[in-house]
C-alpha cells in the first residue's frame, strides 16, 4: 500500500495532536451527539495532559463530531500541526478506542491500518423485477460503483446509476459493459461483484469486455444500498475481509521469495530500521500490534531512527524524541516513499512484527 496520502501532513513540523473518535450515530444511541462530546472531553484531558496548547484543543474540537452526514458506524481520526488541522480522515470502522496523543511526531499507524487492505473493486447492482423477456414492460435499473475497500464505506466512490428499457437490454448492456470497463481501468480493479435480478445481470456478465468478465463474482440478497455508504457494503465485507490486495500479495511474495533465497531482505526491528536509515527499504511488512512496547528515537528527518538515543547522538544529530515504534515507522516509509503492507499474523508471522523487502540487498542487513 502507497502512503502518499499521509505526505502533506508529514511536510509540516510537529507538534502534533493526534485523535482517534468514534463518531457513530447509531439508532440505539439516545442522543450521539452528547455521547460524542463527552468522550471528546476524556480526550482533552488526555491531550492537555501532555502538554497540548490551547490552539490545538481548538482545531480539533471544532472538527470532530461534524460527520453527521455519514450513517452507520465509523470514526474520525484528527491531527493538527501547531494549532491548525492538518489532516482529517473518516475510518471505515470505530477505533478500537478513543485515543488522543500530542507529541513530535503524529500518531498515524492507526489510520494506515483502517486503510488496509486498500482493494480497487467494482459493484454492480442490476434491478429488475419484470418478466424475463425483452418484450416485457418495464426497465433494468443499474447502480454501479468504482472504489477501494474498505474507504468507500465512508467516501463513496464514483457512482453510475441508469434505467434502460428491458426491450433495448440486450443491446444496452454491451455499452453498460464498456462504459463499466472503461471507470474500472481507472482504478485499476481487481475483482468486480455484481448483484441482482440474475436474468438481467446474466446478459450484462455476459456482454463484459472478457478482461473484466473474468474477474467477476455474484453475489446474492444485496438489499437496498445506504445513501453516504458503500454499494453492495455487507456483501463486500464478507467477500474482502482478511484478504489482501493483489499488489499487496505480490510484494508479500516477493519478500517470501528473496527470504527463501537469504537475498535483498530482513526482518526484525533493528534490521528494519538499519534498512530504513538508508533509504534501501521498496517495503515493509507489519503484524499489527497496538500494544507493542518496542519504541525508537527518531531526529527531525524521516530516515533519522535508532534504537538508542546515543546512536542518533553519534550522527551528531542533537534534536531527538523517544516514540512508539510503529509511529516512527510510519513516518520513515512515507519519507522515503517506501510502502506498507499490513500482514494478518495467521497470514504470516514476522520477527518483532516486522520484515521487510530491499531495493537491493545487503548481508549487513541481516539479523
């Protein structure tokens, strides 16, 4: 997975407030807003508590809690730069808890894993309920979404939605398909779900250019889709859940392999970071864990890492701040624009929970 997103806020200098919100309205709720607002002052407490100023308290709480136009469970992940937003982002899914930090670098492992597993898809939804004859009345209504799972389930992707004729279906459909094949090229899909009336969407799968009707999987029961969600969301969910995305694989084979052949990898922490310091790292491979207690030091600039503080010392190097190893990381990856890929433990274990996979190799890498 490509970080780029998080470039803009690594461009700033820290300090940083980073917050993690559960923002949901669910319909069991009596009043969300309230509840919102009183985790929100937990988390005040917890950021002015580290020595947060009074600008950045501002920042965030005049942005969190504004989503009200999104439905369904999800969260806010907020971060602000010297008293000013820097970055909002809408999670997919609640954070596992409300958090809030406010310290050199920002807290953005959490977010990067809601990205995960970053999967280009296409939806498609054939309504129709007639008779299955093209000399039947009526019309075969299509909703059609290009997006990336998970964010789609609060950034909607883009939307295609006709009504055709059920007479003109059999012709319509070659030219749905190829309008479908051209917005699924720019995202580059990997697996297209489509559901609905299986007559009606039997005449579209089969009038798909070939390249995107090999990629095709029906689903049943779709339901209705929920406006400000993702089409198709319950049934992508059970289809993409703890399944990685192609290139992601591909990347992951990689390592596999040049690990298999004692070539241009490592794993460990120290190893990684040791890559990380050279800028040699293509990407790195994490088992996600939270509670990790690993920390480094880390100087101004995104390659300045260390396992001791005396070692950035060394490089004379006088500005430096302990932090959690996975914030760290992150800001390493983005700074030399290597990439992320979020592996399942049961996936594949790794060494400290990380590995990673070298633009060339280097036995001195090696733990």
């Amino acid at each position: 997975m490509k970080l780029s997103f998080l470039e803009p806020l690594y461009k700033q200098s820290g300090p940083f407030a980073s917050v993690y919100l559960d923002t949901s309205r669910d319909a069991g709720i009596e009043d969300p807003d309230a509840a919102i607002q009183l985790r929100w002052r937990h988390l005040r407490d917890a950021l002015m508590a580290e020595g947060a100023d009074r600008n950045s308290i501002t920042a965030v709480a005049g942005t969190l809690g504004r989503d009200t136009d999104i439905p369904g469970t999800h969260g806010q992940a907020v971060f602000t730069a010297h008293g000013r937003l820097a970055l909002l982002d809408e999670l997919p899914a609640p954070p596992a808890r409300d958090t809030a930090h406010f310290g050199t670098l920002p807290d953005t492992m959490p977010l990067i894993v809601q990205h995960a597993p970053a999967i280009p898809y296409l939806a498609v939804h054939v309504h129709y309920g007639g008779r299955h004859s093209t000399d039947a009345t009526g019309t075969v209504r299509i909703e059609a979404e290009v997006g990336t799972w998970p964010l789609t389930r609060v950034t909607p992707g883009h939307r295609l939605d006709e009504e055709i004729p059920v007479g003109d279906w059999t012709r319509a459909a070659g030219e749905v398909g190829r309008e479908l094949e051209g917005h699924a090229r720019r995202i580059d899909v990997e697996t297209v779900v489509v559901a609905g009336d299986v007559w009606a969407r039997g005449i579209l799968i089969h009038r798909l250019p070939a390249a995107l009707r090999g990629q095709v999987t029906t689903v049943e029961g779709a339901g209705e889709s929920e406006p400000g969600r993702a089409l198709l969301e319950q049934r992508l969910e059970s289809l993409l859940t703890g399944r990685m995305a192609a290139h992601d694989r591909a990347l992951l084979d990689a390592f596999l392999a040049e690990r298999a052949r004692d070539g241009a990898f490592a794993e460990g922490l120290a190893p990684a970071v040791s890559a990380l310091q050279g800028g040699r790292v293509k990407a790195l491979f994490l088992n996600d864990h939270p509670e990790s207690p690993f920390r480094l030091w880390v100087g101004p600039e995104p390659g300045q890492l260390a396992l001791a503080e005396q070692e950035l010392r060394t490089y004379g190097i006088r500005e430096a701040s302990e932090e959690r190893a996975d914030t760290a990381l992150a800001r390493a990856l983005v700074g030399t624009r290597a990439e992320l890929v979020v592996v399942p433990e049961q996936e594949q274990w790794l060494s400290e929970g990380v590995g990673v996979l070298l633009r060339y190799a280097d036995p001195t890498s090696r733990a």
